[in-house]
C-alpha cells in the first residue's frame, strides 16, 4: 500500500486550485441515470471514489467516458442491479436507488455496510421511498426495492436532515407522479448543487438550499452540460494548511460563500482570511494561535467533514478547545495517530479535550478514513522531522493530486508506492 513520507516544518506559499466536489459529482453521476441523453459534466475530481462511481454506472448500463476532468455519459437498456463488490467499497453505490426505482420500478443495491466513522445505516432513505409507494425486502446482503407503477408524489419529513436522503428524493422525486415536499431536508451545498444538475435535466425543483424542497415530477429528463461546484472540504483543508504551517496560501476557485462555519472557526483560532478577486488568501493573523470549542452540525453549521482537520490545527493554538462531533459515532479515529505525533487529546464520548502543544514531532501513522488521512497530513506538515502516513488509499478518495498540489507551494512530501 502506497505511503506519503512528509518532511514538516516549510511554510507553505504559493497557489493551490481547489478540484470539484467529490461529494457533489457521486450524486451528480448517479443522477446520470435519469437523462435520457448524452451528459456531459466538467470539473470532476480524478479519484478513487470517482471511478469507482463510473464502473458502477457501466455495470447498470450507462456507457461512459472520463478524459482529464470530463466524464461523458449516456444511459440506455438499464438494470437494476448495484453488486456487493462494488458498494462496499463505497457507501455513495446506495444513490442509484432512487434512481432505478423511479426508472425501472425496481432496484438490487447491496447493503453498503459500515465504515470506520460509523454504522451509516440508510433506513431514512428507505422510509421516505416507502412513502412514495415503494416496497423493499433486505434479503441475502441486499436491499430489493419494487414500486408497482411510477412512484407517487408524497409529503415527506427526515428524521435528521441526512444529505444522502435527501439526494436520493430529489432523483427519486423528480421523475415521480406528482409532486414531492422534502421536509427537514439536507442543505449542504452539494444536495444545491444535485438539484441544479436535475433542473439542467429538464426537473421542477424549487426550496434546494433550504430545508422544504418541493419538487413536482416530469416524465422524462434530458441530457445537459453541468460544471460540478468545486470541493468546500478540500479548500477548508488547504485553508487551514496555510495556517498549520504559518504559511500564507492563495486558494484558487475557492467556494467561499460555502464555508462560513469554517472561516469563522479559523478566525476565532487567529486565522486571516481575505476574499479576493478569483481567491481566498490565508495566513495567520499575528502568528499566534488560540484554542476554540467546536461542534459539528449539519449545514450551515460547522461540518464534520472539516473536524478532523481543524483537530490537527488545535494542536498548535494556545490553551483547550473541545470538539465535539454529532454526526457521526466513530469519527475520532485520527485522536490516536495526533497522540503518536505528541498531540494532548483525551476522549470523552463524542467530545475530544485538546490542549495545545505546540509542536509536533513526526512520526509513522496510519490513515483510517479520508478526513482522518487528511489530518495526519496536515499535522506532518507542520511536524518536526518525517512523517510517514500510511494507508493513503483512504486518501485518494477524496484529494486529487494531493502531493502534487502541496509540493507545488513547498511542502516536502513524497509516495511513495510500496
Ligand atoms: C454525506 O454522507 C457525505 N458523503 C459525508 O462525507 C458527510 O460526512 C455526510 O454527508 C455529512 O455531511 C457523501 O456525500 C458521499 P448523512 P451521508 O446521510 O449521506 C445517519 C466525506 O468525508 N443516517 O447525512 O452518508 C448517519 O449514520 C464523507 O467526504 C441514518 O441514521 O451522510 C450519520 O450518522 C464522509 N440513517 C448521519 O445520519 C440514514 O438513513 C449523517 O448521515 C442516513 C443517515
């Protein structure tokens, strides 16, 4: 397994530019389903996760292209079946569900299965598909779903604003008889930036952004051209590598307007950020760093994808922060590969106490999922000595490029492929 061996201490300087939006292109591309019609989508990440997404679509019938950042897609003949091999390697394989049941009136996706941050059951995308007139049995691994006839228009309210669910109702929704009313619904950035793809297809959504989407059903969608937005959690990332380093960085393509949580976070710590003309410049404020209390929440709260990172940064401000995360049950797997590099973290349930060390010491870690590869990154930038992180391939999910961008503004870092 490929290893990233990280040379610490070097301020980071220069320009980074921001690649689109994994979270946004995996719903977008099963969304593909939907078009009668060629697609084609610009600005998609080179990724594991990404390809995985296209293999996944060819297998249910969708022929499909990826050059540089542009996936070609059309979907003709389609089946209904998402095998286990391929969800379990990535839990997003459950949002062709809504699509294929309101394609085909039928669907097989395996059970996507657990992951390190948690159980990430999907009963709430299955309660509210129920509503709309769809039946499912979990069967040998599998969730089988049947709708007899199209699926119907229905009111439905989310137990928690999941932004999986929500995605796969607005699909489901958009090609539904009637018209469907989300309540409680997800308004993270990429659920917008979905519903902006189906509106492009020809859909009738209105609310997206907020919590009551309303989306009225057509009978058919079309093929469209469509930007994916560009990655908030990798420029929150980078963002707070210009601070972890005492570097200053120029964020290129940066969703600013989409992480106001995170720049009042990073303020809050001693963080200057300064929106300019095509970028966001970050660097300390006066050098110094102090500790904040933060709690994940779902949009426009501080998100959990950006916790682990700002751990990382904590562990260099002044006096103790808590973190505590809501989302997800399991998501402090990075708190003891920061304590292999020094770091004074101390678990109580889903609350971390971290007390701020100021300075690191490098050291072998081992990455367990994405955000908490992107933390160990992060703390070896600004550690004394080498890093090596290892299991970077929960890295390549979600960063494209990484060492090539960080090395582009002077990080010391280097795969190296085992
Ligand atoms: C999406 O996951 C993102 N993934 C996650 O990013 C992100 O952390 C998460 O939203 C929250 O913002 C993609 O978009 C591909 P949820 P998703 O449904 O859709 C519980 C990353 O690092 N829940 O909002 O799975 C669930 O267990 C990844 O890029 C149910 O209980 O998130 C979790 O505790 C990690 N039942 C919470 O809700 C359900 O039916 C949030 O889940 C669905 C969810």
């Amino acid at each position: 397994m490929d290893k990233l061996i990280i040379e610490g201490g070097v301020p980071l300087e220069g320009e980074i530019r921001v690649s689109g939006s994994k979270n946004a292109a995996l719903p977008i591309l099963m969304a593909c389903l939907l078009a009668q019609g060629p697609v084609e989508l610009s600005n998609v990440p080179r990724l594991a996760d990404i390809h995985t997404s296209l293999k996944l679509l060819n297998i249910l019938g969708c022929s499909c292209s990826f050059e540089g950042n542009r996936v070609y897609s059309e979907c003709r003949n389609l089946v209904p079946e998402a095998p286990y091999e391929l969800v379990k390697t990535m839990r997003a394989s459950v949002l062709c569900l809504g699509p294929l049941l309101a394609l085909l009136g039928e669907a097989r996706v395996a059970l996507p299965g657990g992951c390190a941050i948690g159980a990430r059951p999907v009963d709430l995308h299955l309660k509210a598909l129920e509503k709309m007139g769809a039946e499912f049995k979990l069967t040998e691994g599998y969730i089988k779903g049947t709708c007899k006839g199209r699926l119907k228009g229905a009111h439905i309210t989310f137990d928690f604003p999941t932004v999986g669910g929500t995605e796969n109702l607005l699909m489901a929704a958009s090609l539904a008889d009637g018209e469907t009313i989300l309540e409680n619904a997800a308004r993270e950035p990429e659920v917008v930036d979905l519903a902006n793809f189906l509106i492009a297809c020809g859909a009738d959504i209105s609310g997206h952004g907020t919590s009551v989407i309303t989306v009225r059903g057509v009978d058919s969608l079309k093929g469209c051209a469509y930007r994916v937005m560009p990655d908030r959690i990798e420029a929150g990332t980078y963002m707070v590598a210009a601070a972890i380093t005492d570097g200053e960085l120029r964020i290129m393509d940066c969703p600013y307007q989409e992480l106001d949580a995170v720049a009042y976070k990073l303020r809050e710590m001693g963080v200057w950020l300064q929106e300019e003309n095509g970028y966001v410049l970050v660097r300390r404020e006066n050098g110094v760093l102090r500790n904040v209390d933060v709690t994940t929440q779902p949009f426009p709260g501080y998100p959990t994808d950006m916790q682990a990172q700002l751990m990382a940064l904590m562990c260099f401000g002044e006096g103790a922060g808590t973190v505590e995360e809501k989302i997800f049950e399991n998501r402090f797997m990075h708190v003891l590969e920061l304590v292999r590099l020094g770091a004074d973290v101390r678990l109580r349930g889903r609350t971390a106490m971290v007390r701020g060390v100021g300075k690191l010491v490098g050291a072998p870690v081992m990455a367990s999922d994405l955000r908490a590869s992107a933390s160990l990154v992060l703390a070896g930038l600004a550690a004394q000595g080498a890093t090596e992180v290892q299991r970077i391939y929960h890295l390549d999910r979600g960063y494209e490029r990484i060492e090539e961008k960080l090395s582009g503004v002077g990080g010391r870092i280097r795969r190296v492929r085992a």
